[in-house]
C-alpha cells in the first residue's frame, strides 16, 4: 500500500494498520498527522522541548498500544488531547520542580519586538498557572476546544473546566498588569467555583 | 442596577457558554458598568494573548525520535506478544523448509519435461532467519527479487511447462476443487478491493503460517515455485512465488504458463504487494 493511498485512511484504520500488518508507513502517516498538536500541546504545558518530545513519544507508543482501548466515544483528536494531558501529568509529577515554561521567543520574527515582549510576558505568567489551569487555558485559548472537549481530555466535569479557565485567565490578566477589578465588597469569591 | 458579574460567568460569556437565556441580561449589565465591562476587557486580552502564541512544527528530528520510539515500543508488547512472534517463525522456518524442497523437485520435474535446455536446476535456498534480509520497497524490486530466485528464474526459463508435466508436481497435492473460492488471492486480475477481502479473510483465520497462506492458492492450481523472507517496506513479509494457470480461477486448468508472485505480510497473512511475471 502506498503512502497516498494510507493518507487517504482514517486515524483507526491507521492505527490497525500498524497493530495487524506492521506498517509502519501507517506510522509515519499518522504522526505527520497529529504530531504538531501533540507536541504543541505538551509543550506549552511543560515549557520545554525536551520533555514536550518526551511526552509526544509516551503518546503515540500509547495510541499504538492502547488501540483496543479506544472506545469511539470521543473523537480520536479528543483522545489524543487526554493522552496527551496524562503524559504532561505524569512528567510534571515526576519532576521535583514545578514545570517551567521557558517560551522560546522568536524576536528576528517578522512581527514586532512588541508581539516578542507580549509573548515573554505572557509565558512569565504561565509558568506561575497550576498545572490543571494552564492545561485549561491552553486547551481554551490555544486550541479552541469546547469546554466539553476539554472536560473530556482532562477527565473532569464541565462546571470543573469553566473554573479553571476563568481562574487562569484572571491569574494571566494579573500577571499582565490587566488585574481585573475585584468585584465590590468580596474579592475571592470571584474566584469560587460556584455563586449563585 | 442589576448585581456585578463574577469573573467565572464574564468568562464563560466570552466563550459562548453562558445559556442564550441569561445572556441578554449580562449584556446589559456589560453595557451600564464600567467595573464589569473592564474586566471582561482585560479577560479579552489574556485570550488574545494566548491564542497569539506561534504554533510548534515538529522537526524532522523529533518526528524521526517519536517514529523510532512506536515502532520500539512495538517490539516490547510484552512476554505474549514475544512469544506468539517467536512461535510464528519457528513455524515459518519449518514451512519454508518444505517449501523450498517442494521447489526444488518442481523445478526439477519442469526442467526434465522441457527438455534439456537448461543443465543446472538449482533448488530453492532455504530462507533462514538471517539479519540480513533483502529490503524491498516497490513493486519493481519485487519483480526483479522474484526472478533471481531459482525456482522462479528456472521456471521462466523454461516457458511455460506442458500440462501433462505440470499436472506432476502436484500429484501429491489435493486435486483442485471444482470452484475454487479462493485463489483470486493470487490472480492479478481480481480488483484491488477483492484481494484487500481476501486477504482479510485469511486474517481471521488464526495466526498465519506460510502454509495456510499458500494453501488456497496451491488447492486451486497454482504451484508453490518457492518462498523466502524478505522485509517489504520494513515489515517483516514473504516473497512467494507460484506458478499460475492462464484463464479463469474457476475455469479448465491450463498449462501453468505464468509465475505469480506475492509479497505478503508475516504477521497477518495479507498481501502487501503482487505481482505477475511471464516468460
């Protein structure tokens, strides 16, 4: 088979491909595929390349060990993304210290230094972010998933993934200098779960 | 005035989530605030400044370390997975045995029936579980793999053989049944989408030896000319090669005037790659 006609198959058929027949241009498909969001993905939630590669490579020996396990009841993409989130997970935990996330700013970019000072400031603030609110965020304003994707990915309850973001997101605004103004009479219960 | 939004509902109106029901209601209240109204400004921003983050593009370098990382991780399915491997070529290394001397007698019968053309009939070599497996990666390099190989290079040397002494080597085979179902495997002529079912079929059967892969072929006419290992597009696979009858699967058995040859995957048994080589 060649490598046109496995593009033209879907994430499964690839997967099957691999687990039955061996074929690893299977492999090569499907990582050309979903590489970039995986390593995107995890690198923006522990900061660095290394471990980022590190995280991507426990994914997709996963995916082609974990076939079986996948139960269509989420997209492929979906479970990728909580595959992903694991890896990311397991990483932090085994790391003494808290992830770091070192944005590599790219200043000789063709936008302005400005956009390089926005970016330098915004992965200052991320790397202050607990890990499940970054990973929130990340998942939100990055990726654009749903809130459900998300709650999916990351094994929690929806109400769970609204706090999150909105937590991160007003860490992140604090950390940019764009406090939001506490609300009148009781600041940190803006930052509750919950208000009726 | 209606009550300050929290930070958690300002936030989920930015992302569409707050029910259409209370949304006119925030609006609002967004309208005639200007504490509330800053706050989602500043939410606003953090998004903007998220979502302008530069995508990550994964180098060659990385896609080549997480490649090699499956295709290793592969290897280490654990003690089940090892062992079904390893009895799976012991198996093919006993069949391919037989193989290579049932090719080594057709060869010799065929050379002996065509007259003496030919002096040397060197026998099949038997495949073994070299490191060294010849690479193929098209269906060119098939072809030309399979015409070095003795049997089938004897067996296109010599045209294609009578009936009478092809009907020889396979005396000791079942006769061919009278509709053979299956060996559109081996004719090139079957659609692709046929040999895809046919070969999914042979997958369903259990764990595949080169005997049951070559059986249905075998039954239904077709001479096994022989058979080795080889690595197809760096999957573990089989060149086999068989001499085949011209007309229909179903129809009178012909001389064996043409040599089918079949790449075919260790694992599971289904055909990777065909091809079909005449004198």
């Amino acid at each position: 088979m060649w490598i046109a006609d496995l593009e033209a198959l879907g994430d499964e058929e690839l997967v099957r491909r691999f687990v039955s027949d061996g074929s690893s241009d299977a492999v090569d498909v499907l990582l050309r595929r979903h590489q970039d969001r995986v390593l995107g993905l995890a690198y923006r939630i522990l900061g660095n390349r290394a471990d980022a590669l590190d995280a991507s490579q426990e994914v997709f020996v996963a995916v082609f060990r974990k076939a079986a396990s996948f139960r269509h009841q989420s997209a492929f993409t979906t479970w990728l993304y909580r595959l992903t989130v694991n890896a990311c997970n397991d990483h932090a935990r085994r790391r003494s210290r808290l992830p770091q996330p070192a944005e590599a700013v790219d200043v000789a970019s063709p936008d302005a230094v400005g956009r390089a000072d926005d970016r330098l400031a915004i992965a200052g603030a991320m790397r202050k972010l607990p890990l499940e609110q970054r990973t929130a965020v990340i998942m939100r304003d990055l990726l654009g998933l749903s809130y459900d994707e998300i709650a999916q990915a990351t094994d929690t309850a929806v109400g769970t993934v609204k706090s999150r973001i909105s937590r991160g997101r007003a860490a992140l605004a604090g950390g940019l200098g764009e406090r939001p103004e506490p609300e009148p009479g009781e600041a940190p219960a803006r930052l509750s779960p919950k208000k009726p | 005035m209606s009550p300050h939004a929290d930070t958690e509902r300002l936030s989920a109106y930015l992302d569409g989530e707050v029910p259409t029901s209370e949304r006119a209601g925030l609006e609002e209240h967004l309208a005639s605030c200007p504490q509330c109204s800053a706050r989602k400004s500043a939410l606003e921003g953090v998004i903007r400044s998220v979502g302008g983050l530069p995508p990550v593009t994964t180098t060659e370098a990385e896609h080549l370390a997480i490649r090699r990382a499956v295709l290793e991780g592969a290897g280490a399915r654990g003690p089940d997975w090892a062992l079904k491997r390893a009895r799976a070529w012991r198996i093919f290394a006993a069949t391919a045995a037989v193989a290579a001397v049932v090719a080594g007698i057709l060869s010799f019968v065929l050379v002996k029936a065509s007259g003496p053309k030919v002096t040397s009939t060197a026998s099949a070599p038997a495949p073994s579980a070299s490191p060294a497996l010849p690479s193929l990666a098209n269906d060119a390099e098939v072809r030309s793999y399979a015409r070095t190989q003795p049997g089938v290079s004897t067996f296109l040397g010599q045209g294609h053989a009578p009936a009478g002494a092809a009907a020889a080597p396979q005396a000791p085979l079942p006769a061919p049944t009278a509709a053979p179902p299956a060996f559109a495997q081996v004719n090139p002529s079957a659609p692709k989408s046929d040999r895809a079912n046919a070969s999914g079929a042979a997958t369903q059967a259990g764990p595949p030896t080169l005997g049951s892969c070559t059986r249905d072929a075998v039954l239904s006419g077709g001479a096994l000319l022989g058979a080795t290992p080889v690595t197809y597009q760096a999957t573990p696979a089989w060149v086999i090669a068989y001499g085949a009858p011209s007309g229909s699967p179903g129809g009178s058995a012909g001389t064996l005037d043409r040599v089918v040859v079949e790449v075919r995957s260790q694992s599971s048994c289904s055909v990777l790659d065909q091809a079909t080589l005449v004198p």
